[in-house]
C-alpha cells in the first residue's frame, strides 16, 4: 500500500477549518535565501491561507549578529499577537542552532523542539509517524522498530519519543551495515540519501515511514527507493512516497500543533 500523504493532510486540514479558527499569527523566522527553504515556507504559507491563518515572513540576513537574531526571536515570543513560532532549518554554518532554537517562547514552539512544548503539542516528525500508522493500522505494541539516522530533525525527536513510550528500536546510521533493517515491522528513515534503501533489503510485511529527500537525475527521491516494487508490488506491506508521503502531513502537522498551543494562550 502506498500511504497517499496528500489525503492524510487533507483531512487534517478539514478538520481544523471545523474548528473555531485563532486569533493568532502563526510567525516563521529564516536567516538567508536558502532556496529550499523558501519553497518549505511558500508551501506552508499556502495551507495558511487555506485556514485563514495569519501567516508572517521574518527575514533575517545572514550578516545579522546572533544575539540580535536571538533578540528578535525572543521579541516575537512576547508579541500577544503571534500564537506560533517556526524557525526553518537549517541556519546558516556560523550560527549556534541550539542558542538560536532556545530563543523560542515555549508556548509558542510549533516545533515542539523545547522540552517544556512537549506537554502541549508532539514533535512534528513524531505527529506524522502517528498519523501514517493510524493510516496503515499497525500497532506499534507489537512492531519491531528500526530508526535510520539519528539526525536533530527526524531521528532524535522520534528516538525520544519511542523512549518515553518503552519501546525498543535499532538505531542505523546511513553508513552502517544496513542488513539489520531486515527484521524491523516498521522502518523509520530521515537520512536524505536518495535509493538508500531497497525494497530486497526488507522483510515482507514490513512498513517504511521515508522523511528523507535528495535529488538523483533532477528527480526528487526520498531515502526508500519504491521502483523495484513496480515488479513486486507485495514485496512489503506499504511505505511512503516522496514527494506526497511525510511532506504534506507535517505542513499539516505545524497547523494542527499551532491550533493546540493558541488554545492555551
């Protein structure tokens, strides 16, 4: 089965125009012109619109001193009009991502990278591997897990929250010897090494959660390679495409944790 992140997204987002709408800007800080990251945010901007949610571009130039970006961050966290706070990543080299992210109101972290916003909202990565198992019906009390990448993103808050729910995992790095992955039920990968994983190096039944993406030939590819399945369509059980997988649901995610966290200002 190919998990359709497009629907899952949808039906979020339907769900929380059910909902009475905030009175908050949701307000997104990015240092510099990565390009990338100025499709993320135009894309995150859409479904604003879809809501009717206030949407604001912070931009900071990459000559801006730490503390002043720290400040500025600091000052939209004391702003009552602004219900959320995103900071895209990455940030430039020359910055201390960690001193920058702190900076970041916790009631107001729709990242959810404080531990304190971990008590109001998930991590988004962890929302969207909730979201896709609810879609696949597995149970994870009886999965075996395995977590490709221990990247800040997407490995370390699913890690953490695997942790918290006592749930054994193999960790794998995308350098390791990978034939370990062959016993997992469900494989969660956030390397952006496109092809690095093959439907062979899988058991049968098994589920792929895909957050990575890269580029092969000008195509974009996540990590999880599903061509070979064109031969062998039940080769495993279902998996997540890119683009169209984990993509949409966490731009759906960030709304539905921003919805949360206004609520309780």
């Amino acid at each position: 089965m190919r998990i359709d992140g497009k629907k899952i997204a949808e039906a979020i987002i339907t769900r929380l125009r059910a909902q009475p709408k905030p009175d908050k800007m949701l307000a997104a800080v990015l240092v510099g012109d990565n390009p990338q990251s100025l499709s993320f945010l135009k894309q995150k901007e859409r479904v604003a619109e879809l809501l009717g949610v206030p949407f604001h571009l912070y931009r900071f130039e990459t000559s801006v001193p730490e503390a002043d970006l720290i400040l500025g961050i600091k000052r939209l966290g004391d702003d009552p009009e602004v219900g959320g706070i995103i900071v895209q990543l990455p940030l430039p080299a020359h910055y201390d991502r960690d001193a920058v992210l702190a900076a970041i109101n916790p009631r107001k972290d729709i990242d959810a990278i404080s531990p304190a916003s971990k008590e109001w909202v998930d991590s988004l990565p962890v929302g969207v591997v909730k979201d896709i198992l609810a879609e696949a019906d597995a149970d994870m009390r009886h999965k075996t897990i395995a977590v490709v990448g221990r990247g800040f993103l997407v490995g370390k808050p699913v890690m953490a929250w695997l942790d918290a729910m006592g749930k054994s995992y193999a960790l794998y790095h995308s350098q390791n010897d990978l034939r370990g992955i062959k016993e997992a039920d469900v494989i969660i990968t956030g390397v952006g090494k496109g092809g690095l994983i093959k439907p062979a190096m899988l058991k049968p039944e098994a589920g792929v959660i895909d957050f990575g993406y890269d580029r092969i030939d000008g195509k974009m590819m996540g990590d999880f390679d599903p061509r070979p399945l064109a031969d062998d369509p039940g080769r495993i059980a279902w998996y997540t495409p890119t683009p169209g997988g984990t993509g949409p649901i966490l731009i759906a995610e960030i709304y539905r944790n921003f919805y949360k966290l206004c609520a309780r200002l």
